[in-house]
C-alpha cells in the first residue's frame, strides 16, 4: 500500500571500475505501470561511497531501481528504500 509520511533512500557503492558515471533513482509507481523518480542520488562518477536521501510526502505502493551508467565496467552496489512510519 501507498504511504503518506515520505522515506528515506540509501545508496552504498562498494566498488566500481571503468564507468566514468553511475545515476541511480528509486521510482515509484501507483499501478505498477507508470513509474515517477522518486529519489535521484548524485553521480558517483568513478568512485566508491554512500548517500542518504529524504523524501516527504506520498510514497506509491511499488517501488523500483533504475540505475544508468556511461561506458562500460563493472559496479558493485546496495540500494534501498524505508517507509517513514
């Protein structure tokens, strides 16, 4: 189900070789067709590291990663997405 009190996403890059870019976003989706970002974390560029990013507000019931990424390598990440209470 929906949420109205907004989340918290979390992006952790553990190791990356190769890319010259990596955007990640969590979306989210009412009906599990139409899709909106919900949260765009920064460009990791070629490096390792984290984020943490606050969202308010409506969180729609589903929720999906799409990550993009400019040249060509290999990437180890976790991304994840909590519900505010």
């Amino acid at each position: 189900a929906s949420s109205s009190a907004g989340g918290t996403g979390y992006l952790q890059v553990t190791a990356m070789s190769g890319f010259s870019a990596f955007v990640a976003k969590v979306r989210d989706s009412a009906n599990d067709a139409s899709w909106a970002d919900l949260i765009t974390f920064a460009d990791q560029g070629s490096t390792i590291g984290a984020e943490r990013a606050t969202v308010s507000g409506t969180v729609d019931r589903y929720l999906s990663v799409a990550g993009n990424v400019t040249g060509s390598g290999s990437i180890t990440c976790f991304i994840s997405f909590i519900r505010n209470p």
